[in-house]
C-alpha cells in the first residue's frame, strides 16, 4: 500500500501546485488529484509543468477524481 494524499483534504483554496509541494516534503508516495484543483493549475501552467512538479516531488498520481 502507499500512502497518497487525496487534494481536496486540502480545500479548494489551495493551488495544486503548492499541495504537490507539501506532499513531496511530508513523502507521500502518490496524490489523488481533484478536477477542480487540475483545471485551476492547468490555467496557471501547463501540463508539463504539473508533470515535472510531481516528478520533483517523487509523486505518482494516484487518481483524477472528477465529481464536484
């Protein structure tokens, strides 16, 4: 099993990009990803930024959770 933090724990308020930070630093292994929270940071940047900042962080996504 690996541990994995879902993003709307988090709140809606915080960017995807500094949750991935967080996640990265505490070592969770992957992050279960909120659409909302992945249209924001896709708006912000791109999608290679996001895939870069979770290879940074040694983060697999572990889910796209896409109900609202």
């Amino acid at each position: 099993m690996k541990p994995c933090f879902n993003t709307i724990t988090a709140g809606r308020e915080k960017p995807l990009e500094e949750i991935i930070s967080a996640c990265g630093v505490t070592r969770f292994a992957g992050i279960e990803i909120d659409l909302n929270h992945l249209d924001a940071a896709v708006k912000r940047s791109s999608w290679n930024d996001i895939k870069s900042r979770l290879a940074d962080s040694n983060l697999q996504p572990a889910s796209i959770m896409a109900f609202d």
